[in-house]
C-alpha cells in the first residue's frame, strides 16, 4: 500500500479499545476498495494539531471522533448540517477536495437502527451520562417523540442544560439515586467501558417490558447488560450502535455502501 493510499482513522483518548478498524477493514476488503483504516492516539492537547496536520493529507479521507473529543472537535471544523445547534457533538469529520473540513454526526442513527422498529412515542426514556453520546441519544429519541427524558449524571447542571435546550419534559438524577420507571434504559456514559470504573445499578424499577441499552461495546457483555438479562428484560449491546454508525461514516469516506448482507460475518469477527 503505497503512502498516497486513501485512509480515514478513528481518534479518541484512550483509543485501543476501538473496533472502528476491524469494521471498516471488514468492509473494505469485501468491496475490493484499496485504502485503509486506523485507530490514532489523541489527547486533548493535541486535538487541535493533529486537525491541522490531517487537513493538509490529501490521502486523508476524514475520521471517527470518540471520547473525549466529541464536543471539542465543533470548535474546529465547519458544520454545514447545524449539528452543534442540533445536537451539540460531532462523531465524524470528513475532508473535502479543497482541504476544508466538515463535522457531522453519525451516532444519533447508529443508535436508532436497531430499535427503530420500536413505537417509542411518549415514552419516558432514561440517559446515563450526559457527554457528546448523551447528546445524539437525546436528539435521537426527541425526533421520535419519546414523551419524557430523565438523565442520570455526576454533572447535575450538563444534564439540565441539554434537558432545556431540547426543551423536552424531564428531570435529573445523581448517580446514585434510585432508577425511576421507563421504558427504556441507555448508558451512553464510558463506565462499564473496560479501564472505567464500572456502573452500579439496581434494575429492579424498570418494568418487565424495559429494554436496556448499553452503548459500552468493550467489553461487550457488560455488567449491565448482563444484569438485564437476569431479569430476562430485552437488550441491546453496543455493537449495534457501533455498526449503524460506521455504515454512514464510510459511506462519506470511502464513497461505497458497505456490504450489510455479511453483517453476521462481521459481527463474529468483532466479538471473536
């Protein structure tokens, strides 16, 4: 592979945790596309260098955006799309022709894809965490008008604040609170995550009918996930999530619809 090989990459701080390159070298190599994909160490401090740098590569195609670069990332590119005002986190940032760099977010349809079927109006909804994954949940449910939304986060006034901007009925709940009644539960906060301290919840609020979804997809069977389904309640685990929303990423990367039909191929190679 030559260095004039197109290639995107996935950043974040911590970043080996990542199965962005196995899904896109997956896809890649199925389609007969020669280019490449990779996982890149940034550190907030860097943040900024490494966008100066990668807009000068001709080669570069864009990237991911993971923890904790989500809503710094904004401050740094274009946002054609609104997103900043829309949902206030970027998860993908696309080079163009001139060099000029854009910012998107592909994280609120990944998570819709695999409850989409789902008739989630007027619905009460809880968040934990209230980070840039938070904030494309939030969006998400909104436009399928979930009816109430309660966040449970260390930071009282983050949570508050995206309640209001969404202007969405809801309330906030510390960490340590007792889970209210809902239909459905999404950890989109990094505890569980391997390396993070882990997420203690009592589940016994939640009615039988209650999904739990956790957006954690290292490790993928999580704490939560597994207490969930020791009281046989439905789940949904990270890989999902993870899939939906690289699909959208490499098709503006790469130009090429990734080969779904071998989704089950895929997904045995991520959790092999």
């Amino acid at each position: 592979m030559t260095t004039n090989t197109p290639y995107a990459e996935v950043i974040g701080d911590p970043i080996a945790q990542s199965k962005s390159p196995l899904i896109h070298k997956f896809w890649l190599e199925r389609l007969a596309i020669e280019a490449d994909y990779r996982a890149h160490h940034v550190v907030p401090a860097d943040l900024s260098d490494y966008i100066t740098q990668r807009s000068a590569d001709p080669a570069w195609r864009g990237c991911n955006v993971t923890l904790p670069h989500k809503i710094e990332i904004m401050d740094l590119v274009s946002d054609p799309g609104g997103v900043r005002d829309k949902i206030g986190a970027m998860n993908t940032i696309v080079r163009q022709e001139d060099g000029s760099l854009i910012g998107t977010n592909t994280d609120a349809a990944g998570f819709m894809a695999p409850i989409a079927d789902g008739n989630w109006s007027k619905k009460h909804a809880v968040i934990i965490g209230a980070g840039g994954a938070a904030r494309a949940v939030l969006f998400a449910l909104k436009q399928v008008g979930i009816g109430e939304i309660t966040f449970v986060a260390r930071n009282g006034l983050k949570a508050t604040g995206l309640l209001m901007q969404a202007s969405m009925k809801g309330g906030v709940l510390p960490m340590d609170a007792r889970l209210p009644e809902a239909d459905i539960l999404i950890n989109a906060s990094p505890l569980g995550m391997t390396g993070k301290p882990p997420l203690e919840l009592d589940l016994d609020p939640l009615p039988s009918d209650a999904l739990v979804y956790d957006l954690v997809y290292a490790p993928l069977k999580t704490d939560l996930l597994r207490a969930a389904k020791k009281r046989d309640l439905e789940v949904v685990d990270g890989l999902d999530m993870l899939i939906g929303q690289a699909a959208l990423a490499f098709e503006l990367f790469f130009g090429a619809t990734p080969p779904m039909e071998d989704d089950a191929q895929l997904r045995k190679l991520l959790t092999a």
